[in-house]
C-alpha cells in the first residue's frame, strides 16, 4: 500500500434545514492516491458538493476526519485548489493576475512569479488573452483561468465541482481533453465531481458513486482505461460497457421522485 | 423502485377547445426596458428642459405673477451677473464647497470603513447596524438647533450638520455593497492561500469599489442640500446664507440664481463622481 494522497474517514455531516437536522453525508469513508483522478458521480441530493466543500475545507464535517498528506484539515488553504461551476475569476484582474493571485501571496521575485505564471498560462491555452478581462472570455476560457489560476499553487490536490457543468457539449468535451492532459503533465491528483456519468467514466481512473438521502458512497469502479485516452475511448465497448454499469449504480441509489 | 408520485393520474389528453389568441401590441415607446430612438431619447430630454423653462418665461412676461415673486430669466441672469462680477459668488461657492469638502469628507472617511466591517464581519453588523438604523432616521436638520448649542456658531456647527446628515446613510449602504461581494469569490480566495486580512485588501475592497462610489455620488447630493440648510441659520458666507440675505431684501432674482449655481454645481459633482465610476469600474461593465 502506497502513500495516501487524501483520506476521509467515517465523515459525517449534518444540515440544519428550518429547525430539522438533516443528514447530507453518512459515514463517508474514501482514499485518494497520489496521481489519482477521482470522479465523485451521484444524483442531486446525494452530497457530493457538500462532499468537496468538506475537503476544501469550508465547512467543517459534523464527525469523522479528513486528512490531507497526513495533516487533518483546519481550514481552506494552498494545498486544495478548487474549481467552481462558474463565476469565481476576479472579474477585476486580467486572466494574468487572475493566475498570479495566489502566487503574490507568496514571497517569489517577479521573474519566478511571471514564469510560472506563462508557464500555466501556455499550458491552458490562454497566452493570447493574457491581458483580457474574465467578462471578456468565453465561458470556457473563464474555466481555464479557473483551473490555472488554482494550479498555479501547486496545491496536493485539485478538486472540481461541475467545472464544466455550465458549458455546451462541445466546449465541455475539449474542456475534457485538457484536464487530462493537464493532469498527465503536471502529475496532479485531481478530485472531480459531477453528475455527468460519461463525463466521470472518461476523465477518471477510478470513479465512486454516491447514493443520495443521506449521501455516502455506494460503489466503487476502477476505469482500466488508457492513460492517454482519447475521445474515441468513448466509442469503445469497453467504454459502453463501464458507462452502462455506473450509471446504473446511480439509477439504483437515486430517490425516484417520477416512475412511466 | 418507489413512486414519489404516487398520486399521479395518467391519460391522454382529450381534445379541447383551442385556447383564444391575444393580439400582441406593436412596440411603442413605452414598451418596457424597450430601448428607444436615439431621436426619441433627444426629443424627451430637451423637451424636460425646454417646457418648464418655456413656462417660467411666459409666465414671467405676461405680467400674470409679479415680477416680486418670479423674475423674469433677464433678470435672474442679470442678477448673477452682478453676484459674479462683485465677487461675491465666487467667495460664497467656495465657503460652501470648502464646508462639503470637510464635512462630507469627514463622513466618507468615517463610513466607508465603518460600512466594510458591517458588510464583512456578521459582528460588525450586529454591533453597530441597530444603532445606525436609528440614528439615520433623526433628520440631521433637527440637531442645528443643539449643535450650535454644544459647538457654536462658527464652522464646526455646520461640519458637524454636514457629518451627521450623510454618515450614517453612506455606512449602511457600503454596507450593502459590500455584502454584494459574491461568496465564492471569498471561499476561493482562501483556497488560494490568502489570509484575512488579504481577502479584505485584495478581494472585498477592489469588489466595491465601484458601489461605494455609486455610494458616495448618491450621498454628495444629500451634503449639497444639508449644507444649504446649515447656512440658513447664522452664516456670514456662502450659497445658503446669500439665499437669507436675498430673502430678507426681496431680491427674488438674487435667490433664484443662487438655486440655479446649486443646481449647476450638483450636476459637476454628479458628473464628476459617474467619469470617475466609470473609469475604475470599467471590469465591471
């Protein structure tokens, strides 16, 4: 057994919705390996962005504990990068400063700061708007200035919550391919979560379903699929095959609320 | 697999009467949040101007209201003339706008960073937001009459009026503006290894900028009106006392220029404040 990237141990969380306590996630016990890329896939209600929220540090789990490189967490801070949705690029900063912010925290001389700062901007694709503002960017771009802006930390590991839920299918599927690539090249461990189910298949080497009401986890599938896949891994039995199988974990684990 | 539905009843829709049709009006004018001609916009402006003016200027000539009571524009225009030729107006404008500058100046120093602890820290508000909700609502004129009691009747009265009328109104509404900053833009900054105190430096001031300004352009217009009202009681300079002055002569024209300096200087303020929101507020176009 190798070294534990990210370790969540017996987390519980309970909301408090009008006076009644309500359960969000129950007993949720999860390893994430160094170089990993984990898919959290689950219906609405299943608590997978309380889930993210927890790691991410901005809420504290009701019991249970969460560890990171062995330290357990306190709070948000540089070593667990987060992708929103949308809309979290400082829309005053041009995508550069966007980039840079957490880099100017830190003590770098301007030479180190602006080269790595190229580097993630080369690396997302953005050098040409450099010096846009986020208004002026496509929703897509937006995504990428978010995804850079968090690498640039170097954080242990990245989480992404729906980074591409609010992106058309096209635009979602490059986004696809460059996280991946960004994942091989900068050896990240990423923890992604999405209700896409073909979306986790793709991107994941292993992807966990979460069942909902209370939220815990469910099942748990290893992706044998190349490091280096393609989008025509999606057009692969095998593919098929994966992407039949979780989504029926998910079917099976989601609270119906219409039946034909 | 569970029916949350349960109660659902299936079945084919049954033919039923067609739904009748409205007639959906043409856009006009007053079509809402319609853009409109840029002739049309032109048209509606210079007639807001030109239609009022035009009455004062009948309504003067026909010798229907005394010329007592309303001057004719000659005479107003004459009159302020007069008031800038003495020099007497420009000392006046300047007393009163020496007087803004210290006493809403004073008000923007205190307020804005009063607004962002009760926008940014839930103790902030709940510590001084009950006590500002009340003390906003005491109209600031009604304390002429104490302050020159405690301060006298130099300057500092007049600051204090200035002061009182504005600050508690300019911190409630930073306060707004900054709980506007969006939430995810705190989290994430954190996630990014910022601390307190550089959430609040880098990310919830740069934010609301642009409202507090939005802020402030609102609240220069209710120091002009204060500060008039300050001058009316015992003043030997400035826009409001010269409106005293006139009073007491008759000199109606004098007082009707004077209101239009006030109105003129509102505008550049106004003016003045939008130019500089606009330029620093240009990410958030």
């Amino acid at each position: 057994m190798g070294r534990v990237t990210l370790e969540l141990v017996d987390v519980c969380k309970d909301y408090r919705v009008r006076g009644q306590r309500k359960r969000a996630l129950d007993g949720v016990r999860l390893t994430v390996s160094p170089r990993e890329f984990l898919c959290v896939v689950g219906a609405s209600g299943s608590g997978k962005s309380t889930l993210l929220s927890l790691v991410a540090g901005l809420t504290t789990p009701t019991s249970g504990e969460i560890t990171v490189e062995g330290r357990p967490i306190t709070g948000p801070g540089p070593d667990r990068g987060l992708v929103f949705q949308t809309g979290s690029l400082y829309p005053w900063r041009t995508v550069e400063r966007n980039v840079a912010f957490g880099l100017e925290l830190l003590a770098l001389d301007t030479a180190e700061r602006r080269r790595r700062v190229d580097w993630y901007l080369a690396e997302t694709g953005l050098a040409a708007v450099r010096r846009s503002l986020p208004r002026q960017l496509s929703g897509g771009q937006q995504q990428r200035v978010a995804i850079a802006r968090a690498l640039a930390c170097e954080p242990d590991v990245l989480l992404l919550d729906e980074p591409f839920g609010a992106l058309d299918v096209q635009t979602k599927e490059d986004m696809q391919l460059l996280i991946r690539q960004i994942w091989r090249d900068t050896g990240t461990t990423v923890l992604m979560v999405t209700h896409d189910v073909e979306e986790a298949v793709f991107l994941g080497t292993r992807v966990v379903v979460l069942a909902s009401d209370p939220g815990r986890v469910a099942a748990e599938i290893r992706i044998p699929l190349a490091d280096d896949r393609d989008l025509t891994a999606k057009r692969t039995p095998v593919f098929h095959e994966l992407r039949a199988s979780v989504e029926d974990l998910v079917r099976a684990s989601h609270r119906r609320e219409v039946i034909r | 697999m569970r029916a949350a539905l349960a109660d659902r009843v299936p079945g084919v829709r049954t033919a039923w009467p067609p739904l009748p049709r409205r007639t959906r009006p043409s856009r006009t004018v007053l079509t809402i949040r319609t853009p409109i001609s840029r002739r049309a916009a032109t048209a509606l402006a210079a007639g807001s101007l030109v239609v009022p003016f035009a009455c004062w200027v009948v309504l003067s000539a026909s010798g229907a209201v005394p010329a007592t009571f309303l001057p004719s524009p000659g005479a107003v225009l004459a009159a302020g003339w007069e008031m800038a030729r003495s020099g007497e107006l420009a000392v006046d404008v300047g007393t009163t706008t020496l007087r803004v500058l210290e006493g809403f100046g004073l008000a923007v120093l205190v307020s804005v960073p009063l607004g962002i602890v009760m926008g940014a820290f839930h103790a902030g508000r709940a510590l001084f937001e009950p006590v500002i909700g009340l003390l906003r609502y005491l109209p600031a004129s009604a304390f002429i009459p104490l302050l020159i009691i405690w301060l006298g009747l130099g300057e500092p009265s007049k600051i204090a009026i200035l002061f009182l009328g504005t600050v508690f109104f300019n911190a409630l509404m930073t306060a707004d503006v900054v709980r506007g900053v969006p939430r995810s833009l705190v989290d994430v900054s954190y996630t990014l290894g910022a601390r307190r105190g550089e959430v609040l430096r880098k990310v919830v001031v740069p934010h609301s900028v642009p409202g507090v300004i939005d802020a402030v352009r609102v609240n220069a217009a209710a120091a002009w009106n204060f500060v008039v009202v300050a001058e009316l009681v015992n003043s030997t300079a400035g826009l409001g006392y010269r409106i005293v002055r006139a009073q007491r002569f008759l000199q109606t024209d004098k007082i009707f220029a004077v209101l239009v300096v006030i109105g003129v200087i509102g505008v550049m303020i106004d003016v003045a404040l939008r130019l500089v929101r606009a330029l620093v507020g240009r990410w958030a176009a």
